[in-house]
C-alpha cells in the first residue's frame, strides 16, 4: 500500500505538473469569465516556468540534499558494497531484449570500480521492481547482476534481494539478508540526491552503513551560478529535488526514517 501511495503522491506533486496545471486552470477560467483569476495563475505560471526553467535557483534544492553526505575518505577495506536499484529499467530492459540503463547509472558504474578495488569485499544489489504486476525475472537487482557480470565481476561474488519496491523496504530487506556483524564496514551506494532518504531508512532499521554517494547532479551550494540547459534541465533538477524532499517528510511522519533530515 505504502508503494502505491508514494507514486501517487509522486505524480501530483511533481513541480513541473503543478506548473503546467496552474496555467491549464487558468486558461479554463476564461470560460467563467474570471479574469482576475486567469491572469493571476497564468502569470504565476509563467514565473514559476522562469525561476525553476531558467534561472540557476533550480539547483538549489537539489544541491541541499547532494552537499548533505560528503565522500568518505577510505582508509581500510569495507567489508561490503551495497548497491541501491534505480540505474536500470526494468520495464524497457525486457521490452528492447539488452539491459537499458538510465542517467543513474553511475550507481552500477562506481559499484563495479569498488569491487575491483577491494577484491574481498561483498558486493550486495538491493531492488525489486518500480512498476506494478509481476517483473519476473527482470528486476532491478537481476538485471544489474547481468550487467555486473558482463562487466567482468564474478556472478558468485553478488548476492542481491529482489523483494523492494521502497527506499524503506530497500533497508529492511537487506539488514535481513545481510545480517550485519558489530564491526563491519558497509557502503551503501545510491544518487547523492537520495542519499539522506536512504541513510534514514538504514538507520531505522538499525543498520549503520556508510554513504558513498554518486551521481551528482549540481555544482553544490559553492557554486549555484549555473544557469540549466533548458528549460526542460531546469525541471528536472527541481522535480528530482520535489520527490527526494516530500520522501523525507513523508518517511519522516510514518516512522520509516530515523530522522527528518539525516545528518553525517
């Protein structure tokens, strides 16, 4: 149920819909003849198009959440690498018959380079399917070992679930696959961005591993003078931000995060 509601939510508090809704409702308003109302959302919608399409203000909220977690100095081999599903498509992988990757590909990319850094360490995928129904044999995790292995990794050496669906089942699957020992050093591996929902889902379950984001998607907040590429960037960044934000509240309020707003 809790998978269901987050799409939902997901897909009506998205920024740019609620843009674009703001100027439709205006517009509509012309039928009633209310055009006080229809000029105050349809120029509301056009600002709103400017700041977040235009101007380097879209990072900011993106760039928040990726400066939260910095890159961990490694000064001893992690017992283990856990990788988070979200680079692979396991909706079109099967349709085009090859394993579509999207622009969270780094995840898989830096996973593979730390496996062939610390030979020893454990490598651990945890991702079921984003998408309704049943995904067989193509989830998130099965097709990233397929990849990892075209890669050049071992198939023995990746273990993975294929149970989640949720950042928060994410965790509480792999503490219960991974049983971690006192002592063990485990890196969790996701986008920056996402970085902060992720560490609260672990911590909530008791599981103390160590951020290695990736996949960074802003300057950060020392240099917000980047103006996006297009309008389409711009809403993007601020979309991705949107849903990593309202997770963090939201996971927050059901007790599925040990914080609001996890901290190194």
């Amino acid at each position: 149920m809790f998978f269901v509601i987050s799409k939902l939510v997901g897909l009506v508090t998205t920024p740019s819909t609620a843009v674009f809704l703001l100027g439709l409702v205006g517009v509509l308003l012309l039928v009633f003849r209310k055009r006080r109302a229809m000029i105050a959302l349809c120029v509301t919608s056009i600002l709103l198009t400017f700041v977040f399409g235009i101007t380097p203000l879209a990072n900011v909220p993106l760039a928040i959440l990726e400066d939260r977690f910095p890159q961990p100095v490694l000064t001893e081999a992690p017992t283990g690498v856990i990788m988070l599903g979200g680079p692979v498509d396991d909706d079109l992988s099967p349709a085009r018959h090859t394993i579509v990757i999207n622009d969270a590909a780094e995840r898989v990319t830096e996973t593979a380079a730390l496996a062939v850094r610390y030979p020893q360490a454990r490598i651990f995928l945890s991702g079921g399917s984003g998408h309704f129904g049943d995904p067989g044999a193509n989830t998130e995790s099965a097709l990233t070992k397929r990849l990892l292995v075209d890669m050049g990794l071992p198939a023995d050496r990746i273990e993975m679930e294929e149970k989640s669906r949720t950042t928060a089942e994410n965790a509480r699957y792999t503490v219960e696959a991974i049983k971690p020992k006192p002592g063990e050093r485990w890196l969790l591996v996701t986008s920056a961005s996402h970085m902060p929902r992720a560490v609260g889902t672990f911590r909530a379950v008791g599981f103390d591993v160590i951020p290695y984001p990736v996949d960074y998607r802003t300057f950060g907040l020392a240099r917000l003078g980047a103006f996006p590429a297009s309008v389409a960037e711009g809403f993007a960044l601020v979309d991705g931000a949107a849903h990593e934000w309202i997770g963090l509240l939201g996971y927050w309020l059901t007790g599925k995060s040990a914080a609001l707003f996890p901290h190194p």
